[in-house]
C-alpha cells in the first residue's frame, strides 16, 4: 500500500524563523509534488520534483527530493503571516495514471 | 488563464438522497480526477479518466458512480447517501504528460444531514 507520511502534522512558529517539513514516501516514485491549501479552499501547485536531487524554489519555500531515501523535504525561509497553510506532499506512484496519492498535511501556522 | 470549474459549490442533502456534482476540466487537458477530502483529512483518490474512459479507480465506494462526456466534463454521481459522505469533493484535470501535476478545482462542500 502507498504510503505518504508527512511530519510535523502541525507547526506554530513565529515569523522570521526557518523551519523544514518533513516528506517520507513508501515506493520507489520519482515524482512528488507539493501542494498548499487554505482552509475550505482549493489545492495550489507549489513545486513538482521529477529526479533524485531536485531543489526547486519559489520566494520564501524551497523543496527538495531524495528519492534515495524516499524523502521530500519544504523549507520555509523567514516565515510570514501568509504562509500559513496546509501543505500536503503528494506521490505519484508508479506507473502512469498519473493520480497523486497525498500526505496527511502539515498545518502552519505563523505568528506576528 | 482557464480552472477547472466544479458546480455546484455547495451541497446539502438528506440521507438516502441522490447527488450529482459536476465538473469541467482546463480546455485540452485529457485527464480528469475524483478526490474525497473529510474535515481536517488529506484528499483521497476516487477515480480517474482518461480520454473518456476510466483509467484508474481509489476508494470509491459501489454507491458512487462517475463518467466522462463527450465535451470531456465529468460527473460524480452520489446515491443512498450517508452521514460520512459530508465531504469537499474535488476535482483536477492534467494533461497526460507524465509528470504534469493535477490542478484542483475550488470543490464542491456536501453536507449530508
């Protein structure tokens, strides 16, 4: 069964301060995408990482791939109110349906 | 630059009840996918289409049934409906390109009483 873990599940921190949320994944996918929701809102496309060492990034978030280890990872750069969100890792799985199955969401909330 | 479209946003129904909710995918994109998403859950996979044809298939429970038309829009049809089916309900489109990601359309909000 594909499995999607991501950690912490919630995150309270202050703005200006850096965090990583953590993404394990369970097969040998080299496809995992990173997605932010706001609540009762849709799902926005953040980064899509398609090989073993991707480092993509855009303003304040930064995403990275390992596909040895099977581990994603967000980096949040001096943290704003609006980055808080939910942010949800996604596998592609293998083969080429190309549904995503998602992570459990990692929650972050960011303090003035 | 074109969403996907879902209607209606929100849902309301009794037990038992029927429910039909729609969805229009970006022009061109030939993939459409069904997600399931409960209160403070992450998305589950329902169905996909390709090019009209079921291409894939999640967690979708018998009760509920789905296609794609001719004009590529989808429907997710809903019956004997349960409390637990209180739900957003999404729906993506993507091209086939294999590493395209899924763009997500604003839901449709059911709420089952």
């Amino acid at each position: 069964e594909l499995k999607v873990e991501q950690n912490p599940l919630f995150l309270s921190m202050q703005e200006g301060k850096n965090y990583t949320i953590y993404c394990n994944y369970s097969t040998t996918s080299d496809r995992l995408y990173w997605y932010r929701q706001d609540p009762g809102k849709s799902l926005e496309s953040l980064f899509v990482l398609l090989s073993n060492g991707a480092v993509k990034q855009e303003g304040r978030l930064m995403a990275s791939l390992d596909t040895k280890a099977r581990l994603s990872t967000l980096h949040i750069t001096a943290a704003v109110h609006d980055l808080s969100a939910t942010y949800f890792c996604a596998e592609g799985g293998s083969g080429n349906t190309g549904k995503l199955i998602f992570g459990q969401g990692t929650t972050l909330q960011v303090k003035p | 630059a074109a969403g996907v479209i879902q209607s209606p946003r929100h849902l309301i129904k009794e037990k038992r009840e029927t429910a039909t909710l729609k969805c229009y995918p970006i022009p061109r994109h030939d993939t459409v996918y069904w997600y399931q998403q409960g209160p403070g859950q992450d998305p589950q996979f329902l169905i996909s289409f390709y090019e009209k044809m079921q291409s894939d298939k999640g967690s979708i429970p018998d009760r509920f049934s789905a296609q794609q038309f001719s004009d590529y829009h989808s429907e997710l049809n809903m019956s004997s409906l349960e409390l637990g089916d209180s739900a957003l309900y999404f729906c993506a489109s993507s091209f086939t390109e294999y590493n395209s990601p899924l763009h997500f359309g604003n839901g449709t909000r059911l709420t089952v009483t």
